[in-house]
C-alpha cells in the first residue's frame, strides 16, 4: 500500500496540474480567426497591406469606345503623352493630351486637372483635363482622359523596352506638323548627331532629338522662324517615339507655359 499508494497520489496530482492549465493544447480555451480587415498579430492588431504604387510605363496602342485611335507613352516619373485621332480616322492627330499622374494598386491618375493638358488640334483649344485609368503593368492601360470622355483601353507595345539609338531615326522624312492655331507641310532630316532641320509652308524648322535611357524615345527640342511662318518665333520642348514597323517618327512637345503644343507625324521616304 505504500509505494502504490504514493504513485497514486503523484498521478492524481498532475492530473489537476492539467486541468488547472486547460488540458495542455487549447491555450486557456483560446482561438485563433481571421479578421476582415487583414492578418492579425498576437496582439488582435489588424495588419494594413502597405500599398504598391502603380507602374504605368510603357508604349501603349489602342482606341477608345467612340473610334478615336490612341498613342502614348508613360514614363517612369509618372510623366505621359497621349495623341488621339479623329472619329474613324486612325492615320490622323486630332490632339494631345499630356500630363503626370501617379497611383497605387492598379489605379492611375493625374494628380490635379491643372496638371493635365489637352491640346486640341482639331477645334484649336487648350484645355485642363484630368486622366483617370487602371493599369496592369506591361499589359493594359484602361480608363478616360477627362471625366466625360468616352472609355479607352491600350495594350503594351513591347517596343517600349528597346533602346533609343540616333541610327534608328537618322533621315529624311515628309512631315504634318500642327499647333492648336497653325498647321504646316514640311520636309525634315535629322542626321547621325539628331540635329533636326527642315521647312515648308513658309517656315523653317530647328531641332534636336536625344536618346533617352529609360526607354525608346527621344527628348527633343524644336523651333519655328521664318518671315512668312504663321508660328515664327515658337519654341516647343518634349518627346519624340519612332516607330520602327510603320518608319514614322511622332513628335508631342508643348512649349514652356504649356499653353501651346507642337505635334508632328513624319513618315519616313529615305
């Protein structure tokens, strides 16, 4: 009876150790649940994702629902120009809309409507906008370029991605240039260096085009003179693309107070 008795004892005793601790695994009756909001610490505290800001660049090609055809480039600033076409008429340049715009999680937009610029070419105005899209980084760029602008939708040109070289854009080119309040002929060249020069319909015209690195596309300056030039004395600073498939050479650059807007379409003859 002694040595059993004892080992009795001892048995029953841990047996109230485990009771008193909640049976050894539920935790005190604890429980563990997921909360809507997000993960949870050990502390309750929910845990917040922390927002992913928006990649927006690239090259980006399509329409939008009322037929106009779309051309833009978005850069890694945030920074983008837009040409549209006119109603069904895919080969023309209705205007340009450029701007910068940031945004996180798919969601993309200009930061005021001051900041956002649309240069009509076809009705002659300049106008505040505001660009509004959601973006599936090097696939789609969805949205519209004011607030009651029919819907576009872009896809990704992997062009985008090359890199800009002078020897790609290097030659002779017949040209469309326009201003919201001028339009001109043109015959251009640009040579190894990127110095652009040019004229037609009574103006001259000045440029150069740089490589940028940080896609395929060019920083261009450009300047129109002459005596009988409707546009003497505008100078005009922006972007250039050159699409390789189709040999054209685009040109968005507004001028400094970005109240005007030259937009060129060059096809290449050389």
């Amino acid at each position: 009876m002694g040595r059993r008795s004892g080992m009795l004892v001892v048995m029953v005793g841990m047996l109230g150790l485990l009771a008193a601790c909640g049976g050894g695994g539920g935790g005190g009756g604890s429980t563990s649940a997921a909360t809507d909001g997000g993960s949870t610490g050990g502390g309750g505290t929910v845990v917040t994702p922390t927002p992913v800001p928006t990649v927006a660049a690239g090259w980006w090609t399509g329409s939008t629902d009322d037929h106009r055809t779309l051309t833009g480039l978005v850069f890694s600033d945030g920074s983008f120009s837009i040409l549209y076409s006119a109603q069904d008429a895919p080969d023309s340049v209705a205007g340009l809309v450029q701007g910068t715009g940031a945004g996180v999680d798919g969601a993309f937009s200009s930061s005021a409507t001051i900041d956002t610029i649309d240069f009509s070419l076809a009705d002659g105005t300049v106008t505040a906008t505001q660009l509004s899209a959601t973006v599936v980084a090097a696939q789609r760029f969805d949205g519209t370029l004011s607030a009651d602008a029919p819907a576009f939708s872009m896809t990704y040109n992997p062009a985008y991605e090359r890199t800009a070289s002078l020897d790609d854009v290097a030659g002779s080119y017949d040209a469309q240039a326009a201003r919201p309040a001028d339009s001109l002929s043109v015959a251009l060249t640009i040579d190894a260096q990127g110095v652009l020069s040019g004229s037609g319909t009574g103006c001259r015209v000045a440029g150069t085009l740089t490589p940028r690195s940080d896609a395929n596309a060019f920083d261009i300056v450009l300047a129109l003179s002459g005596d009988d030039c409707a546009s003497n004395g505008s100078a005009f600073g922006g972007i250039a693309f050159f699409d390789a498939d189709a040999r054209r050479l685009s040109v968005m650059a507004p001028n400094t107070a970005r109240t005007d807007a030259l937009v060129v379409r060059a096809a290449r003859t050389d």
